[in-house]
C-alpha cells in the first residue's frame, strides 16, 4: 500500500498548508455532494482534480476568498494568465460544505431589552399609534430605481436599494469565508463554548464583526481511506489488487451558529460562543458521526473548521421600518397640502417630513437687513471662530426657515466643537428646547459628544444610550457613568428617569431603541392626547402642545446612509395630527460631503450619497448665493446691494486647525473652493529636518518606480520598492527626535500593502522603535490626525488602474478618499508613488504640479517638467505663503526655483496664523463681539 501523500497545491519554494489530498485517477468515480442523504453528504465530499499541466498558484485552503462579486468577466490577467482580480481557488470538497443542510445549533443572542414590557409599564398602550408598515407599490405608479428620489415613491426607492445592498453585502461576506480553519476550543465544565478564531482582514473591517454577531462553524474531520486501482497502474501489493491511500474531509453535518463575546481588531482574534442546547433540524444527537463539540474532554482543542460571517439583518432592520414610516408621512402631508386652501397654513407643522427630505425654497425665511456686527450670548468655549458662532446664532435664533441647517466643515473646522456648544446653548438658554437627541454614525464619535458635553451636564442630564450588544471594553471610562447599565450589560433606563434627560446620545442606528419602546414624538403625544380626551371627554379646548424631543443634531452626517439618518428623524418628527404646536422639532446636521461618505458593499449605489450631501446638492443650498461656487470661486461677502435675500440655512467652515498651510494648500483649492484658512498653531515641529526639499515646505512627493505585485493567493496589491521607502522614511523621522512613533502613520488603499507594511515596520531594524507607528486602510483615518502622514498609493502599473476605479479600490480617480488621505497630517505630508501614473488624475496631477513648482520632490529628475494644463494654477495657500516668504525676505529670489537652495525657517513660526485679507476670508463689513460665561 503507497502511503504517499501528494499536495494538491505545493510550488517550491513556497510551502502549502492546504489539505493534502490525492485523486490518483482522475477518471475516477466521484462521491456525490448535492442531492444524497445526509449520512452520505457527511461521509466524503468531492474532491477536486489535480491539474499538473497548469500553472497554480501558492494557495492554502485557509486563504480568504477575497470579493470580486461585482468585477466584469473580461478582467486583466498577468503575463501567465493569471487573473489578479479573481477569487483565490478553493477546492469543490471544501467550498461545497457550506451549501449542505444539516443540523443547526443556535447560540441565543445577549440579553435583549422587552421593549413591550417596558413601555406596557409607563404608556397607556391602547392610546399608541398604529406602527406604519411596508407600502405596496401602487399599481398605477412607474417605478424606476435609476431615477432619483421622489416623495411619491421614497419608500420603494430605498427599500430596492437596501435589498440590493443586502445581497452584495451577503456576496462579500461569503468571500470571506475560511475553509478548513484552525481554531482554538476552550471547554470548561457546565460552561457555554468558547471558540478563539483568528480572521486575517478583521484589523480592516474584512470582514465587519461586531459582538454578538452571528458566526457559523462547520466541523471538519479527516480521515484516510484506500482505493483500488486498475491494473498495471501500480506494483502489486502482497499479491492482492494495486491500492493507495487517500486523504478524505468529511463534515460531521452540524452547523454551530455561535455568537461573538469579543472582537480583538488588532490581534484580529474573534472569541465566539457557542451554547449547550439542542438543535434545530431533524436528527438527534451532535451531529451525524464523530465526536461532538459538547462530548469534548475539558480543556483545550485544536480543531479544522469551515467558518461563515452571515449579514447580520439586524443593521438593517431599523432602516427598513423607518421607510414606511416616512413613506406614510410624506403622502399624508402631500394630500393634506391639496386639501389646503393656503400653502402658508399649511407650512407651519403638517410639512415636517417634505421639510427635511426635500426642502425648497418655500421652506426660508427672507433677509431684509445686513446682519448685525455683534453675538450678545454666554458663550462656554472661548474659542470660537465668527463661522462657528454664526451657525449657533441663527440656529438659536431659528431665523432662516423650517428646514435642515447643514454644517459644511472641512477637515479640522471644528465640527464637532461647534455642535457641541450649539446644544449647550439650546438646552441652556433657548426657549423652546428642552430635550434634544444628539446623534452620530459612529459609536466612537457618539463617545466623543459625550465627552465634550460632561463638563456641562451631569449623568443625571446627559445619557449615553447603548445597545445591550455594545463591549463594555470599547467604551471609555469616562462614557461610562453616562450609561444605564442595571446589570451586565447596558439597557435603557425606566421611564421617568429617561424623561429627565436633557440630552440623550446614541448612534443613527441605535436610535431604533427609543422608536421600539414607543419613546418617539409621535407616540408620547398620542399617549397624552388619548389619556387627555379620555379624561376629559366633551372638553372642547385645544390645550397648547409640547412635544418631548425638540431638537436633533447629528454629527458626521456626511457618512450615515440616508435610510439610517430617517431612524433619528422619526424619533423627534411631529406629530402627523398634531394641534397647536407650540414650535417644531429643529435638525441640525453636519458634515463634510467631500471625503468619505457611507459604507457600502456596492461600487455604485444610491445609498453611497448620504442625506446632507443630497440635500445639499438641492438649489435651495447649493444655488444660494453664499454657497461655495463649484466652479471654484469662494462665496461673496454679503452686502445690502444683494437684500433682499433668503437666509441661508447652511454655513461653511472655513478656519482649520491642524494642518499647515502647505498641506492644505491643494485640498482647499480642489475641494474647497480655495475658502480654507490655517489657523493652526505649533506646526514647525519638523522645520529642521533635512529630508524637505525645495522651499524647505513640510510636503513632500517620492515617485517610486519598483513595479506593484499581486498575492499569488488573492491577498490583494502590495509594491516591496513603496514598503522600503514609506517605512525608511518613518525611521528616519523618529531617529531625529523630532516626532515620537506615535506621531507618525502610514496608510495605503490596498490591504495587501497595508500588512507588508505592518511585516515589515514590525520587524527588524524597526521592530524594537517603530511598532507604535500607526499603519493601516486610508478608510479607517478618517475624522483623526496624525502629525506626520505617510501616503503609499501602490499602483505602478496602467492597465490595473481603469478595474481598480471599477471595483473602488486604490487612490486613482477616488476624489473623495485622496481628500482623506491629504488632509490627516497637522505637520507633516510625505507622498510615495508612481508619478506617471498618478498624472492621469486631474486632482493627483494638480498636486503634483504643486509639489514640482515649490521643488517639493524627491526621486525625479529635476529638469523633468510636467505638462501645463493642469485643472489649477497656483493655490491661494500658496500664494500667500510665497509672498510671506517675501515679505519677511527669505533668501534671493533666484532660490525659489525647483530643486532650490536651503531657506531660512522663520516662516515656520509665523505660519499665516492671522486671517487672510481677502474677499471671501475676511467679514470686513461686521465687527463681532460676544460674551463668555
């Protein structure tokens, strides 16, 4: 008996781990996988041919099956055929696992909270509104997904989009999945399971777990099996027919659905749980054969499985209720509206809905008079800019209308600063508004507004609202006496108490919770209108109406989807049957629509456009003649030749306080239409090092000509030459002593470059200096900063470019993320890359053209120019910091040529702190003063 076994999948020098499996005859018969019994489908699965004449790749079966759903069939292939954008192969035996019914065991999620006990004990319940449901398309109605968002089908709209995001989402996440997985079984007596799996990609959120998600493991077992060969095939063995032995993987034919205890992004190690309970399926027992889970000795095991990460359907949940009640609302105030004899009557309350989701200019108030020169408020932060204090005075002052007011703020603006002190203002000395809902995409930045506001309400006033799921590990110390957390996990508190709340804060999604214990607007009037007429039956008094939530502020709304931005908006809406309102619920949103927006499975889709950046883009906001002119002009000051006017119900940030002057110089003039101001403070800590260029300008571009290269596995793009580059840059930075490791970050938009990166950084020479060193996906940067921002972009190679904007990945044509990545570092900016390349981008093109200009390069020839024609010119940043340099006479002016000699650093320190004098920077007509408390 040949007891050889022969790797399916070896090529020196690399070693395989992919299960050893032999078919010595490929015209053998095969064991079929679909359609037997499930005793058979557990004994032996197919397995797949060996192809000796083809080349293959170094694959394991471990490898991720990386995405590529959504790509063209016609993709570019290497000079061997190899399609880079093609999904890593995994065997038939394998990948046909995970479509075999057997039985399941379900793991219970975490304590859930009983919203109908909850509000059945505080709310009288028959009094409570009917629930809105799912909206059938009119027959008579022509619905076309490609068209934009209408009132009369805005349900349907997103509802196709959300199911159309669901199944790509579901697509990724099978590519995913990890075949015949090592993981770690903890087993102790009387005690659910603890699975420890380790999940290459979870540090980039590829896949997204969050705790108490769903997992599904499949078993595996190996087990050895011989089979006759035809004659002459093979030497006789002891006189009896020719044999060989075959490795075979076998499912044990139970599926355990276990719930995720912890997520270590970082070590990416996932601990899930498995439950000690019976089954769903037919069958008895722990599975078909072999040993189960539950039957394990005490202790700790090493075990094979096939792991899943089914599309959790509870984040999309409260997306989907929203919709029909939104949809309701919307033809509700359309009919009343023709029913009305006067818009005018109308436009006071019953068009809430139409208000916000799609305003016009009905929806403004006039300006009649220059606005006065002076704030008189109890301002609490003594650091407020005349923008910011702007956006508090007319939000406070309710004077531009009844619809959204958009926040528009760059990067390092102070968005977050400036609604912070809008809702202490609110709260404190606006009357009128007495609980406010202040919400955020994002668990982290819903964190960070509750930090920002402890200093001025106490845990009796402010109330951070979590899901039980959330980790207590991932919520800082200080959030924490902010939470209800009455056992082992957080909860809402009871009724009365959650009234006394002046500001409750909470992520879009987690919202939901105050809409399924019936803590909305509309339901808490129809409690008190119901219980009212009840008691008083045959009074014909209209009592004045106040309505609980008066307020919404949501921060970071530029990257929450539209579906999950309406869950907030129904928790304040008014009331469809309200009477005499007293004043309507205000929103406030703010933003920045021009780097990432929403998350989403999908290259393409609506649901990418977030609701700020929609409803900025409608003439009510975007034609107003204060807005930023997309043709690059910044906005006029206002003048009494321009009044009459509609107040505008927007304001646009313009004073940033990271970054300098130099590193924003290009992203305000792409994408800001050259408005943004420096103001930062303390960024010449790297005006000595020697590794600047030209006009000594903390900005630097590396053209870097080794070729990128593709994981032969599927792991994605990497390029060594940028790896040696981008990390010995970051040494050299550190060993000046100039910025400690921390400091410093690297990104890249392909993963693969993002983990040799981390390989190598980690390792020696670095591995003992530089490990805090910062480095990972350009996504996961966005809303922090760094002082010294390494940018890899990777590609090298033209003809991956046009697949790489197809399925969105790389920095090339990607307007949005290049934003991102520029405007991280406060005093810093390194840039490595192929120059070439990055020319067939406009936007890398205009920064190129910058860089080149002030002698800002390094690895290019210096008598190499670019073609003129670029999308800008010279920047109005760097105007000025040019004509600082004059003024202040820093060196001939015949140094100030590409490639120049060393300049003086005192322009560091003076570093355009005071205002621009110009049009569009400075109010020159309006003096302001204001008070502090």
């Amino acid at each position: 008996m040949d007891h050889t076994l022969k790797p399916v999948f070896a090529r020196p020098p690399r070693k395989s781990t992919a299960v050893l499996i032999v078919r010595p005859d490929p015209a053998a018969e095969q064991v079929q996988s679909h359609g037997a019994s499930l005793h058979a489908q557990s004994a032996r699965v197919a397995v797949p041919p060996t192809f000796k004449s083809q080349p293959r790749p170094t694959s394991s079966t471990k490898a991720k099956d990386l995405s590529s759903h959504h790509l063209p069939a016609e993709t570019a292939s290497t000079a061997t055929n190899f399609d880079v954008y093609a999904r890593p192969f995994v065997p038939d035996a394998l990948t046909s696992i995970n479509k075999l019914h057997g039985l399941t065991y379900d793991t219970p999620a975490v304590n859930q909270i009983d919203f109908v006990s909850w509000f059945r004990d505080f709310l009288p319940f028959n009094f409570l509104p009917r629930i809105a449901q799912a909206t059938p398309l009119p027959v008579e109605a022509s619905f076309d997904p490609s068209d934009d968002v209408r009132q009369t089908h805005y349900e349907q709209y997103f509802r196709h989009h959300l199911d159309a995001e669901i199944a790509s989402q579901t697509r990724e996440n099978e590519s995913y999945s990890l075949y015949d997985h090592d993981v770690i079984i903890d087993h102790k007596p009387n005690a659910p399971i603890t699975v420890s799996v380790q999940v290459p990609g979870l540090q980039e959120n590829s896949p997204y777990v969050e705790e108490d998600d769903v997992i599904q493991l499949r078993q595996l077992e190996k087990e050895f099996e011989t089979t006759l060969l035809p004659a002459g095939q093979s030497k006789q063995n002891s006189g009896s027919r020719p044999r060989v032995l075959n490795t075979v993987l076998r499912w044990t034919g139970v599926a355990y659905n276990g719930r995720v205890t912890s997520v270590q992004r970082k070590n990416e190690i996932v601990l899930v749980k498995i439950a000690d309970f019976g089954p769903r399926g037919s069958g008895a027992g722990f599975g078909t054969r072999g040993v189960g889970l539950k039957r394990m000795h005490p202790g700790e095991h090493h075990l094979k499985f096939n792991i899943q990460f089914p599309v959790p359907k509870e984040r999309y949940l409260p997306m989907q209720q929203a919709l029909p009640i939104v949809q309701e609302a919307l033809l509700m105030e359309s009919s009343k509206l023709s029913d009305d004899s006067s818009t005018r009557s109308f436009s006071g309350g019953r068009g809430w809905w139409k208000s916000m989701l799609f305003p016009v200019e009905a929806n403004c108030k006039a300006q009649m008079n220059l606005n006065k020169g002076y704030f008189k408020r109890n301002y609490f932060d003594r650091e407020l800019n005349w923008e910011q204090l702007k956006v508090i005075e007319s939000v406070c002052e309710q004077d531009y209308g009844s619809l959204p007011f958009l926040v528009s703020g760059p990067p390092g603006t102070g968005k977050t600063k400036t609604l912070v002190e809008l809702a202490v203002q609110l709260i404190k000395y606006t009357d009128g508004v007495s609980h406010l809902l202040f919400c955020a995409p994002s668990d982290p930045a819903a964190d960070t507004i509750v930090q920002r506001l402890s200093p001025h309400f106490p845990p009796n006033q402010l109330f951070r609202l979590n899901r039980p799921s959330r980790a207590f590990a991932e919520v800082p110390g200080a959030v924490l006496p902010f939470c209800h957390i009455p056992d082992t996990t957080f909860n809402l508190p009871p009724f009365k108490q959650l009234m006394t709340y002046k500001i409750v804060v909470t992520t879009c999604r987690d919202a939901s919770l105050l809409m399924y214990a019936r803590m909305t607007n509309s339901d808490l009037y129809s409690a008190e209108e119901g219980l009212r007429s009840s008691i008083h039956p045959y009074s014909t008094q209209q009592s004045p109406t106040y309505l609980h939530w008066t307020a919404l502020l949501m921060d970071e709304a530029a990257q929450a989807k539209e579906p999950e931005a309406l869950i907030p908006l129904c928790v304040v809406a008014q009331p469809l049957e309200s009477g005499n309102l007293l004043s309507t619920p205000l929103v406030v949103m703010a933003g920045d629509e021009h780097q990432l927006g929403p998350r989403t499975s999908l290259r393409s889709s609506p649901l990418k456009t977030s609701l700020f950046a929609r409803l900025f883009a409608r003439p009510v906001y975007a034609s107003h003649p204060l807005a930023r002119d997309k043709s690059g002009k910044a906005p006029p000051t206002l003048n009494s030749a321009m009044l009459p006017i509609f107040r505008p119900a927007f304001a646009n940030l313009i004073r940033n306080y990271r970054s300098h002057p130099a590193i924003l110089a290009v992203p305000s003039s792409l994408f800001y239409a050259d408005t943004l101001v420096p103001e930062a403070t303390g960024t010449d800590y790297l005006a000595s090092w020697s590794g600047w260029k030209g006009r000594k300008w903390p900005v630097l571009f590396h053209n870097n000509l080794s070729d990128d290269d593709h994981e032969m596995d599927g792991g994605g793009w990497y390029n060594r030459g940028e790896v040696n580059i981008a990390c010995g840059y970051a040494a050299r930075l550190v060993e000046t002593g100039l910025v400690e490791p921390q400091d410093v970050c690297i990104m890249s938009p392909f993963k693969a470059q993002v983990q040799r990166l981390r390989k190598t950084m980690r390792a020696a020479p670095y591995g003992g200096v530089l490990w805090k060193v910062d480095i990972g996906p350009t996504e996961i940067f966005q809303g922090l900063e760094r002082g010294v921002v390494i940018i890899c972009t990777t590609r090298s190679r033209e003809r991956f470019v046009e697949k790489d904007q197809e399925v969105g990945w790389g920095l090339i044509g990607m307007p949005n993320k290049m934003n991102v990545a520029l405007t991280r570092a406060k005093y810093g900016l390194i840039v490595v890359g192929n120059r070439d390349i990055l020319l067939q981008d406009p936007n890398w093109k205009a920064f190129l053209e910058f860089c080149e200009r002030n002698g800002l390069m390094a690895g290019v020839d210096v008598r190499t120019q670019l073609n003129s024609g670029g999308r800008v010119g010279y920047t109005a940043l760097e105007r000025r910091l040019m004509a600082q340099e004059r003024d202040l006479d820093i060196g001939p002016k015949s140094s100030r040529v590409l490639g120049g000699t060393t300049q003086d650093d005192v322009m560091w320190t003076t570093g355009m702190q005071e205002p621009l004098d110009s049009d569009g920077y400075e109010y020159k007509d309006e003096e302001y003063e204001y008070v502090y408390d």
